[in-house]
C-alpha cells in the first residue's frame, strides 16, 4: 500500500492510481470515493479506506477500454484487474436459438464456439496492451473468472443450487406466464467467456517480454450466502432474496433485457425483467440456505521481462 513506500533515509514516494474502465462508467461516485466523499464497504461490511486519506497519492482516471492500450508504453509499474476481462470486445451471440445461456454451461469443451474464439483473440489483445503499458520489471495482477480444473465457474460449484439453472428456470417462467415468446426464451446470449487455465497460459509465447510468475484457481464462496447461513444476518428468507438477488442482476440485466423483442417498448421491457427478477427472488425465498454466487477465479501474475 502507499503507506509502505518509505525507503530508509527517503521521502516518502509520490504514487499515483490510474483508474480505467469504460467511457460510459459512473465516473462520478469512482471520484466521490476516491477523495473520500462517500464511503464504501465491502461484502461484509468492513469499510474500504479512500486513496485521498493516504499521504502523497493522487488520482487519474481512463475511459479507453482494456482491450487496448490505456497507457503510454512503460508507464505502468504495477497494474491489477479484479473480475472483469472476461467481457469479451464484441459478442459474437453464438447461443442464441440454444438452450444454453452461457458458453461455461455447454457440456462439449471441445466445441469451438465463436465465443471461444472471439476469447482468445481478446487476451492477446490485453497482454500486448499490458506488454507495452508495464515499466520493465513491472508487474500485473490479473484475477480473472475462469472455468477451473473441477469444471466449476460463477455461481455454478460443489455448494448450493447452480445460479445459472436459477437463471434459466426464473427466464423459462416468463414464457408459462405468457410474457415472452420461445424466440425470446432461446435468445440469451452472454458476450463472455470464462477460460481454463489453459487457455491463459497458451497466448504467453516463450519469446514474449511478459513472464507468468504465478497462476492458481480458487473458490470464493458467495458472501451474501455465508453471511445468512452464520445466522448474521437476521434476515428472512424475503429479505435474503431481496438483498442476494441484485447482485446477480447489476452484470447481467442488459444481456437478459437484450434478448427481448425490438418490436416491444422499453416500459414493456422493463415489466418484464421486473417479473424475471421476482421469479428469481420467489425461487430464492422457497430456500435461500441453497441459493448464492461462488465467485470462481484464476489468480495471475504477470511480470515484464527487465
């Protein structure tokens, strides 16, 4: 943290934090944090500390998407990315028409799906990007959604009701409530791709300047879940689902909403997900101890070769 840059006899280290999402991020409450305006908590409600309250830190913000390049070359000394280049840069829609809502779920891993495809395209493209940004001797943090050894990935483990079984049953209901057609039923696409390990690794080229230091799978059990489980939470089974469900919904309504029809308007859109989210909420209410989104990632560390 920049509370430990001090090397003995010298002043303490100027360091700044860019910050990179995309051009159409809330960049307002990023700042209100950022100069300790607004206070934020984690999952488990333990406050996160503002960059502003630490000595000698400033703050840079960048509307250019990871897919390229952010930064000047050599520019970056330390870069880290938590739960998000698994968003691929166009969304090849290959699963339209299928039972299938997402690549992770098909049952083929051999099968060479345009998302696959379209995967691995973008990782070279990210670490070419991250290639040039990283000083030599800099390193990149990458923790990533992947599909790991066991074959788990989000929300789909060894623990509780699959949330995407969750997903397609709470979307199949819409149509036995006669709010959607079966064209709309089979339209889910997700423009996402959760990569093995493997498939990490296989873009890093022996003649490359950028070196995998570490690379290991793990499971984050699903906070909300734990927390009502332990009983610290004094929620009923409502008000679990209620507090559970948004966080499902925050990276997922657009790509729902998305696979209904253009015929219909956005206030009729808009009833409808309101109705695919309380039949999710409803599934969730009949046994919450079931329900919760394990977080399945890849921890990467890169490093540019000196």
């Amino acid at each position: 943290s920049s509370d430990e840059t001090n090397d003995a006899g010298d002043e303490k280290k100027e360091v700044v934090i860019h910050y990179e999402d995309q051009l159409t991020n809330e960049w307002q409450s990023v700042f209100n944090h950022a100069l300790g305006l607004k206070s934020v908590s984690d999952a488990y409600n333990q406050p996160i500390p503002n960059p502003y309250a630490l000595d000698n830190v400033f703050v840079e913000a960048c509307g250019v998407g990871f897919h390229n390049q952010c930064y000047p070359k050599n520019s970056i000394d330390f870069g880290v990315s938590f739960t998000a280049m698994h968003w691929l840069s166009c969304s090849p829609s290959s699963l339209g028409g299928t039972e299938y809502m997402h690549a992770a779920r098909l049952s083929r891993p051999d099968a060479v799906l345009p998302e696959k495809v379209q995967a691995a395209s973008d990782w070279k493209s990210i670490l070419n990007a991250r290639t040039k940004e990283l000083a030599p001797g800099g390193r990149f943090v990458c923790v990533n959604f992947c599909k790991d050894s066991n074959g788990y990935f989000l929300g789909q483990t060894d623990v509780g009701t699959s949330m995407w079984d969750s997903f397609q049953s709470s979307w199949d209901e819409l149509k036995e409530q006669g709010l959607i057609q079966e064209e709309e039923r089979l339209g889910v696409s997700f423009p996402s791709y959760y990569r093995t390990k493997d498939e990490f690794l296989e873009e890093v080229s022996n003649d490359s300047d950028l070196k995998v230091v570490s690379i290991e799978e793990r499971v984050v059990r699903c906070p909300y879940r734990e927390l009502y489980i332990a009983g610290k939470t004094d929620k009923t089974p409502r008000e679990y689902a209620e507090w559970f469900v948004p966080t499902t919904k925050t990276w997922s309504h657009s790509t729902f909403k998305s696979a209904l029809n253009d015929t219909r308007s956005e206030e009729e859109k808009e009833r409808i997900m309101d109705q695919f989210w309380e039949n999710y909420m409803t599934l969730v209410e009949k046994n919450p101890k079931e329900h919760g989104m394990d977080y399945v990632h890849a921890y990467i560390v890169f490093e540019k070769v000196e």
